[in-house]
C-alpha cells in the first residue's frame, strides 16, 4: 500500500517508521530544511520527497494520484484541511487521515472536508504533543470509524499491575488496540511477547469505554482502605 506523508514532524517520522516496518510504500512531503535534516537522520533517503506539500505540482510528482492513503500532518491546521480536500475532490484518494494542531479548529475536519480520521492532539498525552508522536498502528487506524475512537496514551507508573505482564497475557478492553510503546525514546511494535516497564508509554486506539478500562488497567493498583474496626 502506498501511503503519502504530508509534512515531515515527528508525526510524520514515526508515522513513516511503523508504517516502513509493516512493508508500505512510503514518502513524505517537506520543504524545511531543518526538518529535512532531521528526516534524513531517521528515515531511508528514498522515502523523502523534497518539496511544500501544499503545493499541486510536488503533489503530483510525489505521487499522489496512486496514493492509496493521505496523511495531512503538517504543522498548519488549514493547510491540512486543504489537503484532504483536494486529495479527495482532485484524486480521489480512498483514505484521508489529518493531524489537529489546534483543539479549537477540530470541528472542521469532517465529512466536508473529506476527513476520515481526525487527530486531536488535545486528545494525546503533553510530552508526546511536543514531538509530534505518530499515529500508531495506521492498519488498525484506517479500519476504525471517525468519530468514535481516538488515539489516548498512558505512561506505566512505578508500581503498575501490568509490570513486567506480556500484552498476550492481558485481557485487554473489546474496543481498544494497543498501537505502539515508546521505550526510552524509541518505538516498539508491540507483540504478544512484549513485556512493560516502567516509564513506557503506551498509545492504544480506544473508543471511549475501552479509553477508561485502559487507564485503569495500566495505573498504580489502588490501596484498599485501612481497617478501622
């Protein structure tokens, strides 16, 4: 599957990492040379595409018109509306996810706009808003219904129930998805073997009950009452 990037942050990055290690084609669109510098550390040189994302000319030769998904993840909220518009209403692009910069122009990325899968990053934990975190499991996220599900973290506390647990051995809420695990700044795919530790952030795909179970799954067992009788 060839998945177009648009915008080259952190977002991006990650996003380009997992999706690379699932054996998508990838490529992602950036002009800023700071950026790019940055994107050449992290990503194969191939998978680069030097060039303003917004603009229809870099679009077209990067690709878009074969493009079975578009990933708008650039740093400007309206320039990743007119993205999915135009990838949409131009070349009909089947699966169209933005990113959300800003909590109070949410509401735009709907339908209208042609937006699949909007993410708030209000929604998704501080630190990893300051890096722009990926947008985890991109299989799992295409199939999910916008709207409904959102992308939620939680950080493994000293003393967690989950310490040292394999995700197999978890019974995990029926709606969420555990999408990746930053460990000491890197990302791990998460397996049926993978085992937590402390620190480890985790961001799972949950629906607003599962989203609650995962918070009390993943938190510091709470202290029974002390016995006054």
């Amino acid at each position: 599957m060839f998945v177009l990037i648009a915008g080259g942050g952190r977002t991006a990055a990650h996003l380009a990492t997992l999706l690379l290690g699932h054996q998508h084609e990838v490529r992602v669109l950036e002009h800023r040379r700071d950026v790019l510098t940055n994107l050449h550390h992290e990503l194969p040189t191939e998978v680069i595409y030097e060039g303003n994302p917004i603009d229809p000319l870099i679009l077209e030769q990067a690709g878009i018109g074969r493009a079975k998904v578009l990933a708008a993840c650039t740093s400007v909220d309206e320039d990743n509306l007119a993205l999915c518009y135009f990838a949409r209403t131009r070349y009909n692009v089947p699966r169209i996810i933005a990113w959300v910069n800003n909590p109070r122009t949410a509401w735009l990325f709907d339908e209208k706009f042609h937006v699949d899968v909007a993410l708030n990053q209000a929604q998704i934990f501080s630190s990893l808003i300051e890096e722009e975190m990926s947008l985890g499991d991109m299989m799992t996220l295409l199939k999910l219904r916008r709207g409904r599900y959102s992308l939620v973290e939680e950080k493994i506390p000293d003393g967690a129930r989950v310490l040292g647990i394999a995700i197999k051995d978890l019974t995990l809420p029926a709606n969420s998805v555990i999408a990746t695990i930053i460990r000491h700044g890197q990302i791990l795919i998460p397996r049926g073997g993978t085992r937590f530790e402390v620190g480890d952030e985790v961001l799972a795909i949950a629906d607003h009950e599962g989203a609650e179970e995962l918070a009390r799954l993943f938190g510091r067992p709470i202290p029974s009452a002390p016995d006054n009788a």
